[in-house]
C-alpha cells in the first residue's frame, strides 16, 4: 500500500512592506549650487526647482510635503547614495528609519 501525503505550496508576494526605509534630505537647501548632479545621477528622487532653480525631492517621495525631505525604499537607495556622494557641497544626508 501507498499513502502519498500532498502538502499545498503557499506563495506569499510580498509588495514594499518589509522594505527598508530612508529619509533623503537636502539640508542647507539653500547650499545648493544647481549644478544638476544628483537629478543627473538619481532623477526619480531629485529634481530641480524650477522657482529657486535649486535640487529638491521629487514630490512622488515627498515627506509631508516638504521639498528638501522624502522617503525612499531599498530599490532606490544606491541611486539617491550616489547622488549624495557626488553633491559637490554635501547637502544630501540619508538616514535609516526602518
Ligand atoms: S548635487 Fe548638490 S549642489 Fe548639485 S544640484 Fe544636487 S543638491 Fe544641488
């Protein structure tokens, strides 16, 4: 005799919720020389303003609005890191908030 046990398969997706997240903030703004490197580096985190002509977040990722804070998740980390490195008045801090 044969008893064969089949045990269903559970695929769970899960979509950005156990993601790490990051405050990005540009901060003195006013530092900013406009050069367009971080936009030119990480354009879905930076844009620059057309009022100031000075880098601010874009307002996808916007934090409460504000233009020199946003949030991002791991997938744009490395991009919003490189823009920060390259900021020629490092203006650009990234911190970890979970
Ligand atoms: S890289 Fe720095 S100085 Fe250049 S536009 Fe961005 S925030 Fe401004």
């Amino acid at each position: 005799m044969c008893n064969k046990i089949f045990i269903p398969q559970v695929v769970y997706i899960i979509r950005g919720e156990n993601m790490a997240k990051y405050r990005v903030i540009i901060e003195p703004r006013e530092s900013c020389i406009s050069d367009m490197v971080c936009v030119s580096i990480c354009p879905d985190v930076f844009e620059m303003n057309p009022d100031d002509n000075k880098s601010q977040i874009t307002e996808k990722y916007r934090e409460g609005g504000n233009i020199a804070v946003g949030i991002i998740s791991d997938d744009l980390l490395s991009c919003a890191q490189d823009a920060a490195n390259a900021c020629p008045v490092q203006i650009i801090r990234i911190e970890k908030i979970g």
